[in-house]
C-alpha cells in the first residue's frame, strides 16, 4: 500500500463539516460574526460539489451546515443544503451552495470502490479530520492507518450486514471520512469508534480548551457498497 501517493491523490478531495453560528460581540453592541463548530468529515462525490458524510454529523447540527475545502489555494467554509440523509445506514449526502462561485468551478472527486472484496486482515487507510480546527495548525486532513480486524454484522432493515472493524486510531471528528483501499478507492466510510468513555469514567483530553474522548485503535466502519445507492440517489434526484 503506497501511503505517499494515496495521501497526494486524495487530500483536496477531503472536507471538513462544520455548522456556522451567528454570535454577538459584546464590546460592539449590533455586530454579528460567525463561529464554525466542526462536527466531522466527508469528502466530494461529484464535481458539482456533492459531499457524503455521516448522518450523525448533521443531527448535532447547531446552525447552519456549512462544507470546508481548499480554493485557490485558501481554505473556505461554504453554506451546504441537505440532498439526503439515511438513519439506519448513517449516511447523509449534501451539497455545497451555489458551487458556481467558487474560482475552481469543478470539484475534484474521491474514487468510489467495491468492499465486497475486503477481508479481515486487509490494509486500509482513512483521511480526515479528526481535531477539526482545534490543534490549531491550521484546516489540513490526517491521514491514519490499519487493517480490518474484523466484520461485525448490523441490522439494516430485516437484514444483518457486516460493518467493518477497523484496527487503528479513531477520534469525533473522523466521522464521515472515506476509507481507502491499496488502489486508492473508497471502499468505507468511518462511522463511530470504541470510546472507554462509554464504560465510565476515564478522563479526558482537552486540547484548545476542548475535551476529547481518548479512543482506543477500534473504529468502525459502512461498506462502501451500502452507500452507493444513496449517493446514486442523490445524483439523480437533483439532476
């Protein structure tokens, strides 16, 4: 697996999620700005500026929806409108606002693969990102990576499905990011992490002044073929 070349082919393609929330300052009595609360990742689907990510993602949505990617070189946050959202598989497809005025016009895409070929012990990797703005460093994807360690059936619908277990670091702000196979597709999309949190009280990390759940290397993931009928969808709906 060429870590270097997936990492190059595929970190514009990459997005952040985020809801944008109207504050007020209160030294400038009538002056509204705008605060961007990251909720996940997600990446584009079609070059007209489509994105899937997870449907949980939205449901924490605070304000307005709004979609961060490179243009022209500056990372931009861009209004986004909800195409389609499935609860049982926890995708959510949305789309940028008025594409059309942002200077690079067209949208570079991800790839979309098969998963049905993948077997535990496979080599997998996932862009996305994890922190959010938080760390500071400014808006660039993380890339993380680790082998399915195991397939661990779930219900959708009336039938069992095998989610993929993903043995490596997985944080809050991964959800919605695409997992690639060796040949740089997309063959799964993060969706929640083992989190010792959940069990009780191990501290947290706090990291700009906000807490983050310490995960352990488990993260699950949604076959990329689970998805392929909604982002289908989605494209035909607005065609």
């Amino acid at each position: 697996m060429n870590y270097k070349d997936i990492i190059k082919q595929n970190k514009t393609k990459i997005v952040s999620i985020a809801f944008a929330i109207p504050t007020l300052t209160p030294s400038e009595p009538g002056k509204q700005n705008v605060e961007i609360k990251f909720a996940g990742s997600g990446f584009f689907i079609s070059d007209s500026g489509y994105v899937c990510t997870c449907n949980h993602v939205l449901n924490s949505a605070q304000g307005q929806v709004s979609v961060g990617f490179r243009n022209n070189g500056n990372y931009v946050f861009s209004p986004a409108r909800v195409v389609i959202t499935d609860q049982e598989r926890d995708i959510a497809i949305i789309q940028i606002i008025k594409p059309e005025e942002f200077k690079q016009k067209i949208f570079e895409t991800v790839l979309i693969g098969d998963s049905s070929h993948l077997e535990e012990g496979d080599e997998v990797m996932f862009v996305g990102f994890p922190f959010g703005g938080v760390t500071g460093g400014g808006f660039s994807p993380s890339a993380t990576r680790g082998i399915i360690s195991s397939l661990r059936p779930r219900q959708i619908g009336q039938v069992d499905i095998p989610f993929f277990q993903i043995d490596a670091l997985t944080l809050e702000g991964n959800s919605g990011a695409p997992v690639f196979d060796s040949d740089s597709k997309v063959v799964a999309v993060i969706n929640s992490r083992f989190d010792p949190l959940m069990l009780g009280n191990t501290p947290q990390v706090v990291i700009g002044g906000r807490p983050l759940g310490i995960s352990t290397n488990i993260g699950f993931a949604i076959p990329i073929n689970l998805v392929k009928p909604l982002i289908q969808a989605a494209l035909t709906k607005t065609s």
